[in-house]
C-alpha cells in the first residue's frame, strides 16, 4: 500500500483548486483565479508599474522577535523576484500567529518584513496596518521594483470573516492579486477569497502554483493501491475533499481532531 505524500496534503484542496491545472479532486472551488493561470501567463504590461498584492505565508516560528525557521519567507522569494523583475510594485500581506483582541506586538509581521528584505538584498518596509489611508500612501510612494509588507492581517477579524467591507479596504490600493500561499489557500479569508472579487487578474504565484500541479499529478496519477493521510480537526472544511479522495484512493486515513468529532 503506498501512502502518498501529496494525498496527505489533499486537504488544502477545497478552494486552492481553482488555481489546480485540472479539476481531478472533483471539488468546487470557492473562488476562481484567472482561468487558473499563473503570473508567467501575464504580459509584461499587466504587471509594469501595477500595485501587486501577494498573499504569502510568512507564518513562521518564532522565539521572541526571532525566527527560529524562515523556510516560507524563503519560499516566497521566487515569485516576489519575478513580479520585482517585471516592474511591479508589490505589497506583501499574510497573517502570523492566532492574535484575538486586535494588535498585538508579539504577532507583528516585522520580523518577516526585516528577513524577506535580507533575502531580497533590498529594504521591505512594514506598513503600519494592511488596510487605510496610511497603507495606501506607502503603496502610491513606491516605484517599480520596491516590495513592502503589510501588517498582520489577522489583525482584524474581518479577516477570517471575509466580511465584504474590510475586503474591499485591502483591495483597494491594488490593480491585481497573486495568491503564493499554499498552506492558506484553502480558506475563504479576506485575503485569500475576497479580494479576488476586486482585483483582475487573479493569479497563482510559483510556490502555489508547483504545490499544486505535484499534488495533482500524485493523486491523480500516483502508484496502485494508493492511501491518503488527512489530518486536521476543521471538518467541516474537508468533507468534499475526503469525498474526493474515497473515489481515488483505495484507503482513507483521518487523523488528528477530526477523529475525535468522528467519535462523537
């Protein structure tokens, strides 16, 4: 029996496959990109002197105000080189840790911001919110090339609400949006979901991208008898993808907090 590492990672499925070069996990997204195309499939005028917002996943540990793993702001990289390359003008946004009543310093995406532009070799300034009038004065201050950050997301609960409102304040200094965050793609967050209602294109970034196209192929294509490993504890958010997966697979494990709602 062949465990199929893609297949653990099955659960993101559920909305990032819009960005998924086939629809072989039988699931409907919950939002769609541009005909799922990537930034490679954008001409260089769409991305010359644009204000590119790009989700990342900057959700790295942390020991204080150090980073004890920067694996995904090194991730990143590629994609943020590639919008530079082109002439962007690019504001990264993302959230950092579980914060439950507004800011909180500890959860602060400085850290991140101060890494990114080490690996960049160039300053990556922080806003100081992800949405409002100062944030929107940093994004019109730019020149092509430069690549800032904005403050945690998850800052606001209207964030993992995707109320429509703050939706639109994130989107509004924008002209298009690139999602690189794999490890979130599968939530209908604001930053996420929403702001691909308001900004055109809608893309995947490299890291998505990749993670997608291999999880396809694995599950798609994988060796005979095959079994997936789903773990999690957000049920709800996994039915259509374990349904997917009992189609293709010969064995479906669930593991995690999902076993104990099973249970009950």
């Amino acid at each position: 029996m062949k465990l199929s590492f893609a297949a653990v990672l099955a659960l993101f499925a559920t909305s990032a496959t819009a960005f998924a070069p086939s629809s072989s996990f039988g699931v409907r997204p919950s939002f769609e990109l541009e005909a799922k195309k990537s930034i490679e499939d954008l001409s260089d005028d769409d991305l010359k002197g644009k204000k590119v917002l790009i989700r990342c996943d900057v959700n790295v540990p942390l020991d204080g105000k150090t980073i004890t793993d920067d694996t995904r702001i090194r991730s990143s990289i590629p994609t943020l080189e590639y919008l530079k390359s082109k002439g962007a003008i690019v504001a990264v946004c993302s959230h950092l840790g579980r914060p439950k009543n507004g800011p909180e310093d500890k959860f602060s995406l400085g850290p991140c911001a101060e890494r990114m532009g080490e690996l960049l070799g160039q300053e990556v300034k922080l806003a100081p919110d992800c949405i409002g009038d100062e944030v929107a004065a940093m994004v019109d201050a730019c020149k092509e090339g430069d690549v800032i950050m904005l403050e945690n997301t998850r800052f606001y609960k209207e964030e993992e609400k995707n109320e429509d409102g703050f939706v639109q304040k994130l989107a509004a200094p924008f002209d298009l949006f690139v999602n690189d965050a794999f490890g979130t793609a599968h939530r209908a967050h604001a930053s996420t979901e929403g702001v691909t209602k308001y900004l055109k294109p809608a893309v995947s970034g490299y890291l998505l991208a990749k993670e997608l196209e291999y999880l396809d192929g694995a599950v798609s294509n994988g060796e005979k008898p095959m079994a997936a490993i789903v773990g999690g504890s957000k049920v709800s958010s996994k039915i259509t993808v374990l349904e997917a997966l009992v189609e293709k697979c010969d064995k479906v494990i669930i593991g995690g907090g999902m076993v104990s709602f099973l249970k009950s």
